[in-house]
C-alpha cells in the first residue's frame, strides 16, 4: 500500500490538500491530522519609551502532522522516539478495541 499528498494554492489563498492512497485496503484504517500550537502573551515597548507598551497574546504553530495507517499495525515512532499523540488518540478512537494500533497506542 502507498499513500501521499499534494498540497496546491495560490497567493492569498488557503491551501488545499489533497490524500490518496493505492493498494488493497481491506481491513480498518485511521487517520489524523495535527498542528503544534505555540501561544504567547506579550509586551512591546517603542524605542525611547514616550508612548504606552503594547501588551497582547499570539497564537501560531510550529508543527504540523498527519498520517493515514492500518489498525492492524502497531502505533509508529517518530524519529526522535516520541509517539505523535494525535496518532495515539486516532488509534484509540477510531480502531476496534483489540486491534495492534488501539492496544499499542
């Protein structure tokens, strides 16, 4: 089995993507999608310090992951030997209760 991705957009657009996969797909499968939030408060004060500080509070992310895998195989590490826990509460939620995913997970 394979499966992949294109991601596509245009200058001040929202990209759009697209999964497929190819294979025999018998059996159950889960999939997910993740982004690592990082959240701030913040203050800024201008040179010279004649006016007010800016204060306020940013949100973007740092990471984003997904993945589409069977039930029958047990949750993937990542390089870095941490289980991305999205994949984690995919299996848990989505493959039958004594699947190798769901167990592993």
């Amino acid at each position: 089995m394979c499966w992949g991705g294109l991601g596509v957009g245009r200058a001040g657009e929202d990209p759009t993507h697209f999964d497929y996969d190819v294979g025999d797909l018998t059996g159950s499968y889960y999939a997910w999608n993740s982004v690592g939030l990082v959240e701030a408060d913040f203050t800024y004060t201008c040179r010279g310090g004649a006016a007010k500080p800016v204060r306020g509070h940013a949100v973007t992310w740092e990471t984003v992951g997904g993945g589409f895998l069977s039930c029958g195989d047990h949750v993937p590490e990542d390089p870095f030997r941490k289980t991305d826990v999205a994949a984690r509460a995919a299996a848990r939620k989505l493959c039958p209760a004594g699947s190798r995913a769901a167990q592993s997970a």
